[in-house]
C-alpha cells in the first residue's frame, strides 16, 4: 500500500497522485498544470500502459485534462468518475484537445516561415475519444468493487456538477486502510448543486487548500450587486462582460440573471439580451439541464417542479459558430456577454475584451478565480494596457469583481470538513493550493484540531499499511516560473516509443499466461521485429 504524490502539490493545478495497492496500480485525477508553475513535478512512476484504473474526482481539466495524454501513451485501463462528470468529460476533453490541435496549428504557421521545427498537439481529438471509451459511470454514494480487496464509493463534493470526494477502502496482506480524496470541497449554498458531503471516518485523508489561507467573507448578495453593476453599465451605455468557466459558472450567472429577469430588477433596459458565447458552456448548459433531476438541489428542483428552467430566460441568446460570435460585437445594443476563458487565457473571450476594454462605459466583470500569470489576474491586478492577438489595448473599461462567488470551500469550510471526521485520521495531506495556502492550512489543522497533517512536495511516497514516509521529496522550485506548454515539440517516432511502452506493459500483464499463448506472443513480437530490422 503505496501512495505517491505527483500533481498539485503546494501548486492548484495538475491534480495527480499514484497508489499501488493489492497488485492495482491506481491513478487519482491526472490533470493539466494551467497558468504559471514554481514547482518541478515528477513523472508518472510507471509507464502509462501499466496503469490499471484511473478514479476521477471532477472533470475541470486541472483533474481531468491529461487523461486523453494517458491514453496516447499506451493507458487502456479504466476510468471511475460520477455519471454526470462522464458526461461532462464527454465535451471537456473533446474541447481540450481541439485547443491542442489549434494551438499547434497557429504555432506551425509562424514557425514554418521562422524554420523552427513542427510542432505537434500534446494530444488529439482520437486521444480523447480513447480515453473517454475508457469511462465508467458510478452513482453517487453507492460502494462498488473496482478490483479484488478495493472498493471505492463517491460522495458529492458541492464543487461542480458531478464532482465527488473518493472513499477508498483496501483490505492486502491482513491489513485494511481507508483513505478519503477529497477532490474539490464546494462552498455551501451555492445555486444549482447541494452542499459538500460530509465523511465521518478515514485513517488518510488527501484534501485540498486552494482557500486554505484566506476567507470568502459574509455572504453577498450576489443577484443585488450583479443587477447594480448591469444597470449602471447599461445606463452609460456599454457592455458587461463576463470572463466565465464554460462549465459550473457560467451556468450559475445564468441562475442569478434569471432571477434579475423575473424580478424585473434592471430598470429602462427591458428585454435586454445575455450571449453565452461559448461552444463548450452552450454544451455543459444543456447537460446541466439533462441532469435537473439528478444533481440539483432542493431549491433548483422546486423550480424544475414548477416548471421553470433555473438558468434559461427570454433574451438568452447563444453563440456557436465564429461569425455568430462576431456579430455579437457589431450590435450597439448594450448586452451581457459571457464567455470563455474564465482566466482569459484563450477562447473567445479575448476577442470581447479587444472590444470592450478600450471602452470606459463597459464593464469587465471578474466571477472567478484568476490564477498568477494569466491574462485574467494581470488585467484584475491593475494593469493600464494588455496586448491581445499582437495589439497593444488601453484597460478603460470599468474593472469589478464579484466577491465570494467561489465553487471553493474557503478556510472556515475547509476546516468545517476535515473536523467532521468522527474517527480522526492517522494522517491529513494537504495538496490542491499555492506554497502559502498548503502551509498555512496545514498548520491551521495541526493547532486546531490536534490533527497529524503535513503538505507533501511532489515525489514524496508515503507506505498507507505501516503509516510512514518512503520518502520526504524536497522542494524543487523551476529556475524560472514558467507556463507549461500546451504544445511541444514531437515526431511520429514519440507515437512509436509510446506503442513500444504499452508492448511492454502488455506483455508484463500476461505475466503467468499459458505457456502455448505466451510462446505464441513472443514469435509474433520476434516476427515484428525481424521484419524491421531488416
């Protein structure tokens, strides 16, 4: 019973961590690193067709993003997550890898004529088709037994539709263990989904930090100060424009201008119009709206019950195609406009900010989190001027940020749901924040609940069964902070040394075959490589 921790150590992005356990070689999240990076990360520990199973705590991409990355280099296992995260995988990935193959196309345009070499996707839309065929969908709170003496169970983690903290019992060799990931712990009271679940017994525990320093503050009154902010945008003629996550808060603005609508609370501007302008939340809408009766809480399936759709109203308008998008900035009209990136980072959202920002009568509003290095967290930090698609923009627009609006726990509800253990952990890890945020939370566990936590670096594996370190990683910081990139440089013979990879782990898992079948395997192989020897 080994644990080994990879990903989102002392960092929020690249959720990964590694457990071998009764002869299974297990992968919690492997998700994509997103914005700037301090920290070197290890590799996986094993080659990817070895990978047994993967338990998936959510689909953002941080969790869930590298998935298809597995699959092109050999992994054929399969892939535990809540039906409503498989679905929502289902447009993620395809989306992630169609932003590869974009990114690597635009980077082979200039760097033909620069002679640079091709560059190639990290991943392609075949790669996420692969490995969403590799998915299984679970209920939530039911145990099921993925291999003999593992059994998991999901329970709803409030975070995003579908999203779940992962119990994990193993019974190997006499000794039975329970550890608890906690995925994403959600804020409470947060439109559309239920409040986190709470676990009352674990001897680990792997839980995240992201708000672990710091609080979200009382409650605001999100619908009050967004129809404040609309109304005065409006009046003074402009656009409000939101940089939003296409899947979990999109859908929840629409939640709160629904109400605004119904409640007739933006005044002179009847009728006004809302553009999602994003293929992907377009999508996740829909699949929100599929899952109504499933995933909602009690306030949004009272609505359902009535027959009101909790994030659809008159004027909702969506776009799909590039020219519905661009029309949408040739309308004089004042408008709300949602759009992805949330981070700015990339999609359409860049091309309304080229728009609006130069504009002091619109508003950029802020609904989410903005990691250090992206576009999103320069422009909320004050900056005067931002260049977008090679152009230099003056930032006049009005810059607001809607306080509180979190899908993340803040330090009060962190610690809310770690104390709800009855039976206290042998061990709290503490992974899913910045440098500052893992340690001040992991302190903040030790004084205020007598817990043995500690924050490990990446590299560090730790024996469940005897309850000690294998070994204590040190912090490894990058000479440079840097952006991981989303394409890198490659050649078709990166396809065949990852094809060679997964041989191998085929061959190590027919370890104990019939003889006769073996030996058979073993001439096709010879026969393969006589053929290319030649």
């Amino acid at each position: 019973m080994k644990l080994t921790f990879l990903g989102a150590t002392h960092e929020v992005t690249g959720s990964c961590c590694y457990l071998e356990a009764c002869g299974m070689k297990i992968l919690i999240d492997y998700g994509m690193e997103q914005g700037i990076n301090e920290f070197e990360n290890e590799e996986l520990p094993v080659m990817a067709g070895e990978i047994d199973m993967v338990l998936l705590t959510h689909a953002h991409i941080d969790h869930s993003g590298r998935l298809p990355l597995l699959y092109k280099q050999g992994f054929r296992g399969q892939i535990f997550s809540t039906c409503a995260t498989e679905m929502l995988c289902q447009i993620m990935l395809r989306d992630s890898a169609n932003i590869q193959m974009f990114e690597a196309e635009w980077r082979n345009r200039k760097g033909k004529r620069a002679g640079k070499a091709e560059y190639v996707p990290l991943y392609t839309i075949e790669d996420a088709e692969g490995a969403l065929k590799c998915f299984v969908g679970c209920d939530y709170n039911e145990k099921i037994r993925i291999a003999e003496g593992i059994e998991i169970r999901f329970v709803d983690a409030g975070h995003l539709l579908g999203s779940s903290s992962i119990e994990l019992w193993i019974s190997e060799g006499g000794t039975e263990k329970k550890i608890v990931f906690s995925g994403d712990i959600g804020n409470v009271n947060q439109p559309l989904i239920c409040d986190p679940q709470y676990v009352e017994e674990a001897d680990y525990v792997v839980m995240e930090s992201t708000y672990g320093n710091r609080s979200h503050g009382p409650r605001p009154d999100y619908i009050g100060e967004l129809a404040s902010i609309i109304q005065k945008t409006f009046d003074r003629g402009g656009n409000v424009v939101i940089p939003a996550f296409a899947v979990g808060r999109t859908q929840e603005i629409l939640y709160f201008i629904r109400k605004i609508k119904e409640d007739k609370m933006i005044r002179g501007h009847d009728n006004f119009e809302v553009y999602v302008d994003s293929p992907l939340a377009v999508e996740a809408t829909k699949i929100f709206m599929e899952r109504m009766h499933d995933d909602f809480d009690e306030e949004a399936e009272k609505l359902v019950s009535e027959g009101v759709n909790p994030i659809g109203f008159p004027g909702l308008r969506t776009s799909v195609t590039s020219d519905d998008s661009k029309a949408i900035n040739f309308d004089a009209d004042p408008k709300v406009i949602i759009s992805a990136s949330g981070m700015c980072d990339a999609g359409r959202i860049k091309h309304h900010l080229k728009h609006n920002l130069w504009r002091p009568e619109s508003t950029v509003l802020f609904v989410g989190y903005q990691s250090n290095g992206t576009l999103g967290r320069a422009i909320v930090e004050g900056a005067e001027r931002v260049k977008l698609f090679g152009e230099e923009i003056e930032v006049k627009a009005e810059i607001r940020v809607l306080q509180g609006i979190s899908g993340h726990a803040d330090n009060a509800g962190l610690l809310k749901w770690i104390a709800s253990f009855v039976k206290k952990p042998e061990k709290v890890f503490v992974v899913h924040g910045d440098d500052e945020s893992c340690t001040t939370f992991t302190e903040t566990i030790r004084r205020e609940l007598g817990l043995d936590a500690a924050a490990p670096y990446s590299g560090t594996e730790f024996d469940l069964a005897a309850n000690g370190y294998i070994k204590e990683a040190e912090p490894v910081k990058l000479s440079k902070p840097e952006r991981p990139e989303v394409s890198r440089q490659n050649t078709v013979y990166g396809r065949l040394l990852a094809a060679g990879q997964r041989l191998l782990a085929v061959i190590r898992r027919n370890e104990g075959g019939a003889n006769k079948d073996l030996a058979k395997f073993a001439d096709q192989i010879d026969a393969l490589c006589d053929k290319w020897e030649r």
